[in-house]
C-alpha cells in the first residue's frame, strides 16, 4: 500500500524491516541511518519499534552497532509500555557484560584507572535497569573493593618513589662531598624502593625505570672518578721518585687499595679488571721505590774513614757537600794528601 493509505504504524514497520535488512544483509550503516532518518519522520513513538530497531545494530557486533543498540532501547525504556521489563533486562545485561569486561582489564599489566571506574559506572546501570539482580549488586560490591586495593596499592607506589627520592638526594650529597665510597652504597640503595615499583602503573614505572638508569649512570660517574684518583696517587708516586722523595712515592702507591677499595667485584667486568690492574701497579711500584730507596741508602751511608760508599756521589760531583774529601780548599789551595804540584 501507499504510504498516504497506510497507518504509521505499518509505515514504521516497514522502514524497521528495511534497516533490518541493510544492516542484517548488506551490512550499510549509511543506508540504515537514511531509512532511520525516515522512520522518524512516520514513527509513533512505538517503543517496540525502538527495540527491534536497537536488536538490529546489536547483532552488528561491532562497537559503534552496540552504542546505537544502547540508545535505541533507552529510547524504547523510557516510552515505557508492556515491552519495558523485557527491554530493561535487554539494558542491564548489557551492562553487566560491558562491566565484566572492563573488571576483567584491571587484572592486566598497566590497568588504567578509568578501568575500575568504567566497570563500576557499567554494574550501577544494570542494576539501575534491574533492581532485582543479585549479581550487579555482588559485581558493583566486587569492584569497590578491587577499587580500594588499587588505591592502596597506589600509595604504596607513590610511597616506594619517594623514599628513593630521599635517599637518592643523600647520595648525592656525599657525591658532591667527594665521599665517594659512602656516595656508591647509597646510591644502590635507592634502587631498592625504585625496584619495588612494578608495571600496574604505568607512570609511576616509567619514573621508576628512569631513576635507576639515572642512578646507574651516576655509580658509573662515581666509579669512574675513583679509578681517575687511584691513577692520579700512581702518578704522583712517580713524580716523587723522580725527585728521590722514595717515602712520599711509597705512601702514594700504598693509598690506591684503600681508595679502591669501595669498588666491588659487582661492577663490571671492565672496571674490575681495571681496578686490579690498578692495585697490581701501585703494588709493583711500591716494591721498586723500596729498592730505589735502599739503594739510595746505602750509596749514601760513609764508607772506612768516612768516604763515601761505592755508588755515592763523588765528591766535587755537583750535589756534592762543600768541604768533602777531594773538593778544592777554599782560595784554590789543595787538600790534604791532594798531589804536590810539579816542581815542589
């Protein structure tokens, strides 16, 4: 019939079967909003229209299907009439799906907060389109208290970032007080309450992970100006013997295992290795500066009648004390025992 003979409601009826069919068979959303747009134009406010209307883009199964589904027998709900109850069930077990889903996201690696939130908001519908459901009231309980522990959880989080921030701070003090071996044991134990944070939250995390990179490369900083002393001590030591100092050299050589001493087996394979390469050296040299030292000693200690020792300055030599045995007399008069010049 045509639609100036026939009733609205069959004319209603007609564009419902028509959106069915787009939908159902063709699957064109844009041909069922333009049949929708005309359904409007004709339609009583047939709340079973609505429904069917709504089951139509619910059996889509795709996101934007479902959120017009949901629209369509809110619309249907609130004309109300025999179909009510039915499309109220249809709406609170959607709900309670749509709630299932976002609870079950909170168990996963990095949930967001919105997850809980949305889960909750999603099981206060359904029961809000049925009063009588025993299970959105359990699931709504349920997810208040996943709510609650994720607060917890939060702060303890927070509370684990902070106390590394604290200790952190300390052990950049001693850094910059050059106390170099508390500054490293400090700094390890940062990472502690930054290891402490796992990946629920992923911000929190992300701060984690960047501090104990951070700290890390301070240790490495810290280690790698440790070593930088130890080789300094050792090139002191040298310069000392160079000048004969043999005892200021030796208490140089002798200081590199304690300075090194705040570097552990833990550290890389490179510094430790060069942190024994170090003490090795430091040990070498301290054994030839006792050598060079004894040698010295014993050159220098006055022989029978007091002249001076095989290896000794010879007199005269520059270095030599003024009035030692061979040295001119004052005014260019010879020494005792020096030879006669020709002719006396």
């Amino acid at each position: 019939p045509s639609q100036g003979s026939a009733s609205p409601r069959m004319v209603s009826g007609y564009f419902v079967e028509e959106i069915g069919y787009l939908l159902g068979e063709k699957r064109n959303t844009n041909a069922a909003d333009r049949a929708y747009d005309n359904f409007l134009k004709v339609n009583q406010q047939l709340p079973e229209a609505y429904e069917q209307i709504g089951d139509q883009f619910y059996q889509l199964g795709t996101e934007v299907g479902v959120k017009r589904a949901v629209r369509e027998w809110r619309i249907a709900h609130n004309i109300g009439g025999t179909t009510r109850n039915r499309v109220a069930n249809k709406l609170s077990g959607h709900f309670l799906e749509e709630g299932r889903v976002f609870l079950a996201r909170t168990n996963e690696p990095g949930a967001a907060e919105s997850d809980y939130t949305s889960a909750l908001r999603s099981f206060e519908q359904a029961l809000e389109f049925n009063r009588g459901s025993d299970e959105a009231a359990k699931l709504i309980q349920q997810t208040n208290v996943a709510i609650q522990e994720r607060n917890e959880r939060f702060q303890t989080t927070v509370e684990f970032i902070s106390k590394g921030e604290q200790i952190r701070e300390k052990a950049d003090n001693m850094r910059n007080a050059e106390d170099f071996g508390n500054a490293i044991q400090t700094y390890r134990a940062a990472i502690v309450p930054y290891e402490a944070v796992d990946d629920e939250f992923e911000d929190q995390s992300k701060q984690a992970q960047d501090a104990i990179s951070k700290i890390k490369s301070e240790i490495a900083t810290v280690i790698n100006k440790v070593l930088s002393q130890a080789s300094d001590l050792i090139e002191e030591g040298d310069r000392a013997v160079e000048e004969f100092k043999f005892e200021d050299a030796i208490a140089k050589y002798e200081r590199v295992p304690s300075v090194l001493s705040i570097v552990s087996d833990e550290e890389s394979n490179t510094v430790v290795d060069r942190r024994n390469e170090l003490i090795q050296l430091a040990a070498t040299k301290v054994d030839d500066a006792k050598r060079q030292k004894m040698q010295a000693d014993e050159a220098n200690k006055p022989g029978p009648a007091g002249a001076p020792k095989f290896g000794a300055k010879p007199a005269g030599a520059p270095g030599a004390p003024a009035g030692a045995p061979g040295a001119p007399a004052p005014g260019g008069a010879p020494q005792f025992g020096a030879p006669k010049p020709a002719g006396q």
